[in-house]
C-alpha cells in the first residue's frame, strides 16, 4: 500500500496516483465549495468526477483523505508558486509587490479551493488540521520576511509586522472570499494594483517612497511597453 504524507493508497504507480486523484479532488472541491463538505457524499464525488466509488477508495481512505489532500495541494501551491517569482529582485519593496502579486495570482486561480480552505478547515481531525496551519505559516512567512528587510533597511515603518503580514494575506484571499463584491468592478491587475497602495505606501519611510516611486515608474514602464 502506498502512503503519501498521510494518506494511503492501494494503488503504487505515482504516475497514475497523482492523475486519479487531481481528478477526484477537482470534483470534490467544486462539491465542498458549493453545498459544504457534510453535505456532500463520496457518491456524489464519484459521479461528478466520472468513476466509481470502488475506484475512490483505491486512492483515498475516506472523505476525511479527499479534503485533507485539497487543502494540502493549495498550499502546496502556494509554496511552490510564489518564492520563485521574488528571485532576481534585490529591492525588498520589489519582492513585496512581488509577493502580493503571485499570492494574489495562485489565489485567482484556486478560487474554490481558497474559500473551501476557509470553510473546511475546521472539519479535519486535529492533527491535520494542524499540519495544514503550520502549512500556512510557513507561506506567510514570505510576507513577513520581505516585511523585515524592508523595516530593517528603514524603508518601511511598521508598528506590527505580524498584524500587517496577516492584512497581505488576508487581501490575497479576499479575492476569492469576496468575489461577488469584485466581480465587474475590478480585473485582478486593477485590485493588486490598489493592494499595493493600500498595504506597502502608507507604510513607506521617505527613502522608502524614493524607491517606490522608481519601482511605479519602471512597472509603467514595463506594462506599456506590454500593451
């Protein structure tokens, strides 16, 4: 029997393991998302995702495995995707932005998954429940590490840099959780736009706000020369 990071399977081809089950956790998360996770059935899993439920419980113990393994593919993501698109930049308020973008971008494209992390969470035991917090901590780190380097290299003025790396991630889900306010008013580019200003320029020093106003006029730059 194979066993990935807590969840067993009865199938032991990897290939085949991470094919079967993408599939059954994209029809189980756009389930959990709609009408809640005790609401929904591994029978009703199986038809949305096209298989049986035998053929589930080869690659899943339980319901308790599927939710787990979504909440934990996110943050994957979100750990895989995001440091990659700081490397390069050596001004902190670039990789800030940064940062604020990739979140912002991940969230855009796991929408279900983000409000369903937010719902669900609760329903896992709680040594899971425990590993998908520290999961957490570990993403939102990248904001409070970048937040640090900016404070200690007397860019940024922040009075709680815990407080304030939780407002950055907090804005990153709001567009998923709040989709229903933004949809029609904002694109993604127009809300990470208003993030920045919302979340890094009233915090910047006045050597922070020189380099700033570089990093807006070389993103302006950029886009244009995009468009």
């Amino acid at each position: 029997m194979a066993r990935s990071d807590d969840v067993e399977s009865h199938v032991t081809n990897p290939d085949l393991i991470a094919k079967r089950r993408g599939q059954i956790v994209d029809a189980a998360v756009s389930l959990f998302s709609k009408q809640g996770y005790s609401r929904t059935s591994v029978q009703q899993i199986s038809k949305t995702a096209g298989v049986s439920i035998g053929l589930i419980y080869q690659y899943f113990g339980d319901k308790d495995d599927i939710l787990f393994l979504a909440l934990k593919l996110v943050l994957e993501t979100y750990e895989r995707d995001i440091p990659p698109q700081l490397v390069g930049k050596e001004n902190p308020l670039d990789r800030l932005a940064a940062a604020l973008r990739a979140y912002c971008t991940v969230v855009d494209s796991l929408r279900e998954a983000t409000v369903l992390a937010y719902r669900a969470t609760r329903s896992l035991p709680p040594h899971r429940r425990v590993y998908i917090e520290n999961a957490e901590t570990r993403t939102n780190q990248v904001f409070r590490d970048v937040l640090e380097e900016c404070v200690q290299k007397g860019l940024m003025k922040a009075p709680n840099l815990e407080l304030l790396t939780y407002q950055f991630v907090h804005f990153a889900h709001a567009w998923a959780l709040k989709r229903w306010a933004f949809s029609g008013r904002y694109d993604l580019d127009t809300y990470i736009a208003e993030g920045t200003r919302l979340l890094i320029e009233p915090f910047l020093t006045p050597a922070g706000a020189e380099q700033w106003a570089q990093h807006r006029q070389e993103y302006n730059m950029l886009s244009a020369g995009a468009s």
